[in-house]
C-alpha cells in the first residue's frame, strides 16, 4: 500500500506560521458601548454601589446618595404556599396558591392535546382514568350549582364563597353522607346569606332551588348544631362560624322597596315602623314577611307615594288579604306609633286608607 506523505514547506528565516498569524493580529478599533454608572460625589473607579432591593434603590456606598431608583429585581422569586410548612421557610416549592375548598395536594398537571393529535388525545384520556378523584369531581360540581343558583338570584361573590366554605365543612366530616344534597346546598345558601347581611326567606330559598320549604328548615337546623359543635372542635384549624339569627322585619323592608322603586327615605321609615310594631307587641306570631308588607303599604301611603296591596304581594311574596288583614289590627295605633319626625319629612295621616 502506498502511504500518504504530508509535505510541510520550509520556514524561512524571520517568518511566522499562519496559525499564529492569525492569533496575533491586532484586533479592530470598537467604541466601548458599556455604560459605568460611577457616583457624582464620590467619583470612585470601581464604584462603591450597592443595590437595595427592598427599597428599588441603586446606592453609593460610600456617601449614601442614591443614584437610581425603582430597580427592577431580577433575582429568582421564590415563594412557598403550603400550609403544613408550619413557619419554615421551603424555597423548593413554588406555584399557585393551594385552594382551600379542594383536597388533595393540587399539584397535579395535565396532558394537552392539539386538533387532529390522535395521540396526544389518548393520553389526555389516559390520565383522567389514571387521576380521577370523585371526591374532588362532586365537590367541583357543588360548588358549580351553588354558583350558578347565586347568580341567578343576583347573589354576591361572597355570599357563594361562605356557601362554598359551609358545604366544604360538611363534606369532610360526612355527617351527612346520605341526606339529600339538594337540601344540603340549599340550606347553605340560606345560612350564607344570613351571614353576609342580605338574608332571603325560606319561601324565597324554596322557590330557587326547588326543595320544598320543610325539607330546608329540618336541613338548616341540623346544619346550625353541626357547625356550632364543629367549629368548636376546630378552632386550631382558625373555621369559625356565627350563629345566625331570625330574619328581621326591618331587613326585609329594604329589599322591597327597592323592588317597589321607592325611595331611600320611605324604606328607613318602614323598617323603623316595623322595629316599633314588634316592639308594640303588636302583629305577634306574623311572619316577617307580612309585617314588612304592612309596613311599606301603611308608609308608602304616609309619604304620598301610595303602593297597593297587590303591588306590594308580588315583591313580598305575601297575599295581598294578609296586607289588608294586618292593616286594620294596626290601623287603631296609628297615632301611638307614627313618629312626629316623620310627619316633619312630609308624611300626612290624613292620606291613610280607611281600615
């Protein structure tokens, strides 16, 4: 076999390798684009800066005089949302805050899959078997019907959340496992709305939810012992819970007034001629409901803005004979309570119907 010879060429004397030609050559002019933020008292090379994070501040410090402010943190941000650190400070775990009203360590992630992507679509599948929690599907579909039930009573964000909290409680002590959850949901929805100020009545709760209204007040009143005795077990787990009272006369005036277009001022002399009525001993052992009622209607006329009893039974969900009934019991005390302040605001009992 003929073997490969390299032929090196001579040097001659004085010359240079092209390799080191090459490293040798002397590098083009460039303007230095960086930019030294020196201090303007000091005038130290290298400066003296620190950078102060807490504050966005960029410090000399040498002086103290700040040179730059609302420095942007590029550090890495680590932060710990577990709650069974008990205080301890664990840099490794950081994401989304854990959600209260879900078990389990909600750290789990999912398989997407695009249009067309067959197998990506089996996988998907695949590990919905794998990780399905039907604790955690019936708590979602719960908390999805109490949701959808406050909207459409026109029911606060918070007063869905405290539901949510109630039926949370009761799902993981399953006191209750086997009663009807229908009943359940709705007695939460009862009791949340007591608890944030805007209280509905059971008749009001029966016609939302479709149970009927002795089914919740036999779910309601075995909720209010449980959360009691629970809330009392628990309190390192910081649950508490406040026992709700009876719906007053006075807090539903508001509510339909408004749904009667009256004004501010005739719904504050109702619900304080309904405060003095109860306080009278007068109406004993009527609904709410039906001294609301008669209260706006006795008022609404006082006031000049009259409202009739069949207006004011589609509000307040009372029959326009119980309005009248109670009108003429009420209607001897006019003048005993009928407040002179309110005759100054431009009421007139002259304009009182004839019981």
């Amino acid at each position: 076999m003929a073997s490969t010879m390299t032929e090196e060429r001579a040097l001659s004397p004085g010359e240079v390798p092209e390799t080191q030609a090459l490293t040798e050559r002397p590098q083009e002019w460039a303007q230095n684009l960086n930019i030294h933020l020196v201090c303007a008292d000091c005038k130290e090379y290298p400066p003296n800066l620190v950078e102060e994070f807490a504050s966005g501040d960029t410090v000399c410090g040498s002086c103290g005089l700040v040179l730059q402010s609302h420095v942007v943190d590029t550090r890495s941000e680590w932060r710990t949302f577990s709650n069974d650190d008990q205080g301890n400070d664990d840099p490794s775990r950081i994401g989304e805050a854990a959600n209260p009203l879900l078990n389990g360590s909600q750290l789990s992630t999912t398989i997407a899959y695009g249009q067309g992507d067959a197998r990506s679509r089996d996988l998907n599948r695949a590990q919905n078997r794998a990780n399905a929690d039907k604790t955690t599907k019936a708590l979602l579909a719960a908390y999805k019907q109490i949701g959808t039930l406050c909207d459409s009573y026109h029911l606060s964000h918070s007063v869905a959340d405290t539901a949510r909290q109630l039926y949370k409680m009761t799902d993981d002590t399953k006191a209750f496992k086997g009663k009807s959850q229908d009943a359940i949901i709705a007695s939460t929805i009862f009791i949340s709305c007591r608890q944030n100020n805007v209280p509905r009545t059971f008749k009001e709760i029966t016609s939302l939810t479709k149970v009927p209204k002795k089914e919740i007040g036999r779910t309601f009143k075995a909720l209010e012992k449980f959360f009691q005795k629970h809330t009392q077990s628990t309190v390192a787990k910081n649950e508490t819970y406040t026992t709700t009272t009876s719906t007053k006369a006075q807090d539903l005036c508001g509510r339909y007034c408004s749904g009667l277009d009256l004004p501010q001022q005739i719904s504050v002399i109702a619900g304080e001629y309904a405060d003095e009525m109860i306080k009278a001993g007068l109406l004993a052992g009527r609904s709410p409901l039906s001294i609301a009622a008669v209260s706006i209607y006795m008022m609404s006329h006082l006031m000049g803005m009259p409202k009739t009893p069949k207006e004011i039974s589609l509000v307040a969900g009372v029959s326009d004979g119980t309005i009248r009934t109670a009108y003429r019991h009420i209607f001897e005390d006019r003048k005993a309570l009928i407040k002179p302040v309110w005759l100054e605001k431009g009421g007139n009992m002259d304009l009182l119907p004839q019981a």
